[in-house]
C-alpha cells in the first residue's frame, strides 16, 4: 500500500474508524482505549493499530488474555493487507475461526484505499 493510501477499521456495526500514524487502542474498557470493543472475550486494553511513515497498516497485540487473530492466525504484531480480518479475544485454533461469528464485536477489519486524487 502506498503513502497516498487511506486506512481504515470497519467495525462490525460498519462504522468505519479513519488510521493514522498514531496509535489507536481497541479493547473494552471505556476511558482507556480509542475504539471499544464490548466482548467480554476482548482484554481492557488489547490491541493497538496505526499506520507507519511508509503507509503500512499494522495490528499489535498487546499481551491480551484470549489473544489477537489476523485471518485465523495468532499473532503479535502483524502488517495488514486491504481487507484482513482481525480478530480479537478469540482463542480459536484456525479452522474454528468461522465459529467466531457468535461474537460479533471481536471481528474488525482493517481496508486500504488508494486516494484517487494522488498522482
């Protein structure tokens, strides 16, 4: 993804959370994080996203208890690719991510999109 791309979280509501180079928390605890995520399966502080100076999106898990996905896998920090599935407390081996469903709110996804007026 080029510089001149822009990121965004889309939450499972659709609402869509614009990424910039500074940190966003996501977890569910009110007063402690940017984007809330109300599963009692996501830690109070879980994860942090951000873009960096070469306009690459990243996901970093934050030693959460029930841990954070990137498209079935589990990891720690992680480049995103336009579309990823992040998902987060759910501590499902891969080929049980589908069962994940059952907990909305744990399932954010990350898009990229290159700003047109870019030359």
């Amino acid at each position: 993804m080029s510089r001149d791309a822009t990121w965004q979280l889309v939450l499972p509501t659709g609402q869509q959370v614009p990424l910039g180079r500074s940190e966003l928390r996501l977890g569910r605890e009110e007063g402690s994080c940017d984007v809330l995520l109300p599963s009692a399966k996501v830690s109070r502080v879980h994860a942090t996203v951000w873009v960096d100076e070469q306009g690459q999106a990243w996901v970093r898990d934050l030693n959460s208890a029930n841990g954070t996905a990137v498209d079935g896998r589990r990891v720690v920090m992680e480049p995103s690719v336009d579309g990823t599935a992040h998902l987060f407390g759910l501590d499902l081996p891969p080929d049980r991510v589908e069962a994940a469903m059952i907990e909305p709110w744990a399932i954010v996804s990350i898009s990229g999109r290159t700003n047109s007026s870019a030359s």
